[in-house]
C-alpha cells in the first residue's frame, strides 16, 4: 500500500492549501472601501497572480539573483498601483497590502486533513513561498507544518528540480518516500520526474467560477483526492 | 522595553531546549542493559558529546563539504563502538543508536514556557543540528516552532556569521529583531557580534552535576532568566 512507504506529505500551498484568489480579492476589496476606489477586484486579484510565473522565471533564468516571493510580489504590485487608483497608498499601506498573500485563508477542508495527516506523515511546504511568507500564513491559517522547505530553503523556484530533490533530503528520505501534493498537473509532472510520489487533489475555483486549467488529473497519479479529508482517508489516517 | 523590539525568538537547542546528556544516558543504558554490555554510560554520552565540536570545525575549515549533524554523529559514534563494547550492533541498532538525538527529552519548563512565548512571537530554532533531526526532535518533545532554520538551512555551522544572519533574514526581519536564546556564553557572543539580542537561561546540570561552564552570564546579555518560564514572563508573555 502507497501509505506504507510514504514518511513526508510536501505541499503545494497557493491554490492547494489556501484560496489565495478570494483572500487577495477580499483584502483588495477591503482596502478599495475604505479608501473609496472603485475597481473590479477579482481582476486585480487574476491580474498581479499573472505576474507571478514571468517574475520567478527571471531568478530560475539567472537574470535577477535569489529575490524571496515576497520581494517579486511587491515588484508585482507596483505594476498595479496606477491603473488600479492605488498610486497614493502609502508604505505602510503598501506592505500591509502585499502581505495579503500571507493571510491567505485555507479552503474550508484544509486543517481538518492536515490535522489528520499529522498523525502518521510528517508535513512540510514545498512552495514557492518563503520562510517569513509561509510562518506569517501558516499562523493565519493554522497549518501544522513540521518545516517549512521548498524554495528559499533550496534557493530556487519549482518546477527545477532542486527544491523537490532538497526539500526530500532535508527531511532526511529518498524522493521515492515523500508524497507531493498539488492542485496543479504542472507541479506533480516535475515532482515525479525527481522521484517523488504524487497526489492530485481537486481545486475547481482556485481561479475563480470560471476555472479552465488542472479541472482533473492529467496523468495516472499516485492518489487522486476530493479534498485533504479524503486525502488523509485514502492515505489510512 | 526589549519585547516590544522584538519580533522572534531564536533557539539553541541542545542544552538550552532539551538535556541532550541525560536522554543520551538513558538511551545508551537502556541498550546496554538489553545488550548485557555494562559501560559507564554517562562517561560514553560525554565522550560522544566531546566529538562535536572537532567533528563540526571540520565542516567549518571546509575540510570536509556540508555534513548534516546527523552524519557527524554518527561518524562520531563510530570512534566509540570498540571501547564501549558496541562493536557487534546491527546496521539497525546503530541507526536506532544515533538517532538517541532525535528522542532527546525537553527539560520541566520547556514546553509550558515556549507555549506561552509562541503567543507573542515567532519560534525558531537556530542550532546545528539538520532539519531531519530537529523535525524528529520536535514531535517527540513537543516544541511548537514555527520554522527550523540555523546551520542545513544557512549551510554553515555556529559560530559563524551566516547562521545567525541567515535565520534573521529567513524570517523577514533585521537582527536586532530576534532574541538569541541559549544556556551558552560564546553562543550569545557571536550572536551579538551580529546584532542579535541575547537571552541567557540558566542550564545548571547540562553536563551533569559537576558542570564548570556557563554557569553564570559571563556578559551584560539583554536578558537572563532562570529558565523558560521565567523568559516568558520577561517577555511580557
């Protein structure tokens, strides 16, 4: 049985664990109230996420040195401040914005199956988060990580094979006895491309009611999970 | 006052958090005492404590690459197995052996005063030993950290600059944000020396009943508390 050889479950977190869309949508929405900006929220939520993927590929390409995802998240932001009306935020406004992406609550089965999961699998981060990103959120949410590892830990950002071969090693197993688990086709493709066991869990609205991408399983995954309560069910916890 | 300065508390671990030499006594006796080998077993933990350090400065004089605390260990157990009558163990027994640093016990106020200390700041450890270890080290004692940093995430090992500087930063903040918290003088020395602050708790029997080091503050540290309960409620917690 999977479980047997399993001794770490290593986690995706953006979109896996937290609903980072809808948490940036409220905090934006939030902050547009009271400061009485009108804009449309979501699209500012989908638009700074989209800035994401070219900003990490800059530090992966060698064209920025090592830069933590809260530093290309706030180069991110700045992009948005002026068509969003929010170039007159001030520093403390700013940061307090960019640390949206540290209070970025869990989907609503997230703790309860970690919670159980604890009970047999030591749990870690494999994000592309960093470490004063992922501690901020895992006390917003209640996640009970063991470590936090994946890409500062590794200096370097998924899908490079380094931060799933040195998250493994650090928790002291073969990639072949930790279990990646993702919400996206992409990130389990080069989980078990370094060895590593996979598992799919559904995440239908990560990109909102109109969700195209990682809608099912792409390949033949190790488990394929509903939710985390009935990943934990599926892994004998 | 100083907590309001204060975002983090960092850790020693061995000694300062958990008595490493009587959980090692009692490992080795017990094993011992199934094995019909009869040593002095206080003296075997003493001497395989006494390792540590030439074992490390290895590492640190880059005569040897990066080893984990676990592998110095063991390297280090090696050294013991013919003199304490060991040399018959199993792959397994020895494994199980040097894994004693994986099972060490917290002393009585460790656990209630990290507990109480969580709620007002973030918890790290920066010691030297490897993630695995600490991870281990954690469930079994119980302490309730929100990151493992110091030496495998910093690649290098106390005292050198980087393991502090690395922890800080790690956590997103300067290092006159963090507490270094340690029952060792020259461990707070180079932690100043990078502009931590610095918390000494007494750790009177660390190396048994007639310890002859650190038994006192031998500098004007931030704090000094006569244990973690005591910290805590320094701390404002």
């Amino acid at each position: 049985m999977l479980a047997d050889d399993i001794q770490a479950l290593v986690f995706d977190v953006f979109g896996t664990v937290v609903d980072w869309r809808g948490s940036v949508i409220h905090e934006a929405s939030t902050l547009g109230l009271a400061k009485g900006i009108e804009r449309p929220w979501a699209q500012f939520a989908d638009d700074w996420r989209a800035l994401y993927q070219p900003a990490m590929s800059w530090v992966r390409d060698g064209e920025l040195p090592w830069t933590t995802l809260d530093a290309l998240h706030r180069m991110n932001l700045e992009q948005l401040l002026e068509p969003y009306g929010l170039a007159d935020l001030s520093e403390i406004e700013l940061e307090q914005l960019n640390y949206a992406w540290r209070r970025l609550d869990p989907w609503p089965d997230t703790v309860a199956g970690l919670q159980r999961l604890r009970e047999r699998f030591l749990l870690a981060t494999l994000s592309n988060g960093n470490v004063a990103l992922m501690v901020h959120l895992a006390r917003w949410a209640g996640l009970p990580w063991d470590a936090i590892l994946g890409a500062e830990f590794s200096q370097s950002y998924k899908p490079q094979p380094q931060t799933y071969l040195r998250t493994a090693e650090a928790l002291g197993l073969t990639p072949e006895q930790c279990l990646m688990v993702s919400a996206h086709n992409n990130d389990l493709h080069a989980a078990r491309r370094c060895g590593l066991r996979t598992a799919f869990v559904y995440r239908r609205t990560e990109h909102g009611p109109d969700q195209t991408t990682d809608l099912a399983p792409d390949s033949d995954w190790d488990v394929v999970a509903e939710d985390f309560v009935d990943l934990a069910g599926q892994m004998g916890c």
